[in-house]
C-alpha cells in the first residue's frame, strides 16, 4: 500500500464478497484512522485491537505472513529478480492447495467441505539440530528491517555445541543465556507505588529498632539483671504489702 486510504479501499472489495462479524487487528494507522472505522460502523463489523507488543495474539497471521515471505524468497532466489508482483496470485493459490500438518488437510479442500468446524494439530518435535550439523549464520542486520533478500550466509560452518536457546552467530565472548522466563510486573500507579516504598520503609525502621533492642539486651543482659536484683531487694517489704492488698481486694471481688 502507497497510501493508508488503500486500506479502505481494499476492506471495501472484501466486504462487498462476504462480511466478517469481527475482526482484529494491530494498531496501526492505517486501521484505526476515520474512514477505516466509518466503513466497519456501516457494515455493522466489530473492531478490536490488541495490546501493544502483544505478538502472541497476532501469532496465526504472523506466522502465514512468514511462510508467505518464506515462498517469496525462495521464488525470488531461484528466478534471480527481486520482483513477484506478477506471480503473487500464483503463491497464493500455491499455498491455498497445500498440505498444511496444523489443520491435517488441504485449506482449499477444507473450506468447500466444512468451513465452520476444524481442528488444530499442533506438535512440539525436539531440536533437530545436533553437534557437527552445517548450519547458516544470521547476518549482522539492522534494526526493524524487513526484506526478502536471504538473511544468512552459505558458507558450511559447522555447530560446535548446541544450545538449548542459541543464536546462530560466532560467540566472541562469554554470554550468559537465560533458561528461564522473566514475567513482568504488573503496573503500579502513583499511589501503590507510594503505599509500598511506605510499608517498606516502615518495615526496615520495624527491623532496625528490633535489631537495636536484641543488641542492647546482649550488651547489658547482665546490668539490667543487676538492677532488677537491687531494685526487689530494696523494695521487698513495700512489695509484699501491695501483694496482699491485691489479694484483699480480689477476695472481696469474688465474694461480691
């Protein structure tokens, strides 16, 4: 597409053949500009976005895109020429009327004969590639940059040793590689954010003032003890009539 206005155009030629009941998207412009939304509100066609940086929920047409881009290449590289316009019709029936293991069947064939129940096999196979196994190195890209020309180099090198989550370059240095999946924080707002850094600030003053009074209790265990000795020993006869005050008046209480 040359302008985000062909976007429109072409939603137009699908919904004059069939019209959706919902369909989802990203967030780009070219969607959820004004005359993009009018056209879904007229047809009575439900619009919903996913988050931003969601790819998991994008991960069916994702992953077509790829085996479309895939079939280009290969095409490109075999024709010599960096043009498929003309043949992209071709690639499109192509991979329509092939055997696809995700739905154990041919697309084509499944659509004229069922089109609203299907199945999903998916199959998680072990890494197929060994120690010694030629492989082909990623080239150095940039960033965010998309193409069809060939993204690796041919050049027989051979896999030292396999990782379980590896990139396929030379390793210059010591890297360290995480097995584990990090999950993200939810995020907080101002408030929360404020209420935990004040419980933990309340907590570290509950922790130093218990540390204070453990280690000053070690320090003058004997001192304080002294001091409760000389302090009953001084007072044992004001001690003894306050006792037996307590006891008057708690047998006056039980009688009453």
């Amino acid at each position: 597409m040359k302008k985000k206005s062909d976007s429109t155009e072409a939603m137009k030629k699908v919904l004059d053949i069939e019209k959706p009941i919902l369909i989802q998207s990203d967030n780009g412009t070219e969607i959820l500009n004004g005359a993009f939304q009018r056209l879904l509100t007229s047809k009575g066609v439900r619009h919903i976005t996913v988050e931003v940086g969601d790819h998991k929920r994008q991960g069916i047409i994702e992953r077509f895109n790829r085996t479309l881009e895939n079939i280009i290449a290969l095409y490109q590289e075999a024709r010599r020429t960096n043009t498929y316009i003309d043949v992209l019709e071709d690639i499109v029936y192509n991979y329509n009327h092939t055997y696809h293991r995700g739905i154990n069947g041919i697309p084509q064939q499944l659509y004229l004969g069922n089109p609203s129940i299907g199945t999903m096999n998916v199959k998680i196979e072990k890494n197929a590639i060994g120690v010694g196994d030629k492989v082909r190195l990623l080239k150095t890209r940039q960033a965010f940059r998309k193409g069809y020309e060939p993204k690796y180099n041919d050049d027989g090198n051979i896999l030292p040793k396999a990782y379980k989550y590896y990139e396929l370059q030379r390793i210059e240095s010591t890297q360290r590689f995480h097995t584990e999946s990090r999950q993200r924080e939810p995020r907080m707002t101002n408030m929360e954010r404020r209420n935990k850094r004040e419980l933990e600030e309340l907590v570290d003053e509950q922790e130093q003032l218990r540390k204070w009074y453990r280690d000053y209790y070690a320090k003058n265990k004997q001192a304080e003890r002294k001091r409760y000795r000389d302090y009953y020993a001084a007072n044992t006869e004001a001690e003894k009539e306050r006792a037996k005050k307590y006891k008057k008046t708690k047998q006056s209480g039980d009688n009453v």
